[in-house]
C-alpha cells in the first residue's frame, strides 16, 4: 500500500514550479482562482517551452517531483502526443505547459482575468521557492 499525505494546494503549487524551474521553463505564473466564480479549481500553473522536447520535459519533471514528494498523479492528463499544450490535473491545481505560440493563442490569463496572477522568477533558488506563497 503506497502512503499519501494530503497536500494543499500551496504545497502542490510550490512542487509544480520546482518541477518547472528544473527544465527552464520560461514565464511561468501562479493564477489563484479561489475567489472566482465557478471556476474548476483552486490554482492554474501555467508556464512556456520553447520546444515540443522541451515543454515534455517540463510536464515529465513536475510530474516527477509532485510524485516524488507526495505520491500523486494526476487524476488527468491531456497533450503528451502533439506536444503543444500539455494539461496536468491535480484536482486542486491544474498544469497548463504551453509552446509559447500556443500560449498566445489561447491567453489563459486573460480569459480568466478576475484570478489574482503571481509571476514566478525564472531563476529561485531553492530557498525563495520554499517561501512561495499564493495566499491573497
């Protein structure tokens, strides 16, 4: 039997932009949607790749590191195989990994623009990335 241990959403944000921070990915914003009406979730984690390479492998390491910190997968996951907009569904945070031509296209940030937006330095160390809060 594999142990689990609850995670909040906070902690899961933190885990996803490790994941993130460790292939690079590039302007990567944290979209608090608590306080907006019917929305899905508790956060969007959204983030650029320049590459198909690249935005797999940033969805394969924030994978990774929310597995290895707290054994969860994602209840669903979307676009491994065209490789241009990859979702990762957490339940509480949802993973959005885009090509950044893609990313313009879709303007996630906009389309939910009553969600308080964080922007994520792309160079945190370790220590900063511990002290990451979303909290409005």
């Amino acid at each position: 039997m594999k142990e689990t241990k609850d995670f909040s959403g906070d902690e899961l944000c933190r885990l996803v932009v490790h994941g993130m921070l460790e292939k690079k990915a590039a302007n990567i914003v944290v979209m608090d949607m608590r306080k907006v009406k019917n929305s899905i979730t508790d956060f969007f984690v959204i983030c650029s790749g320049n590459t198909d390479t690249q935005i797999d492998a940033i969805a394969t390491s924030v994978d990774d590191e929310v597995f290895k910190a707290s054994k969860i997968n994602p209840w669903h996951q979307e676009g491994k195989q065209n490789k241009e907009w990859i979702l990762l569904d957490y339940i509480d945070v949802v993973v959005h990994v885009f090509r950044k031509d893609r990313r313009k296209f879709y303007d996630l940030e906009s389309l939910w623009g009553d969600a308080e937006i964080s922007q994520i330095a792309e160079s945190m160390e370790p220590e900063q990335e511990k002290q990451m809060l979303f909290i409005v």
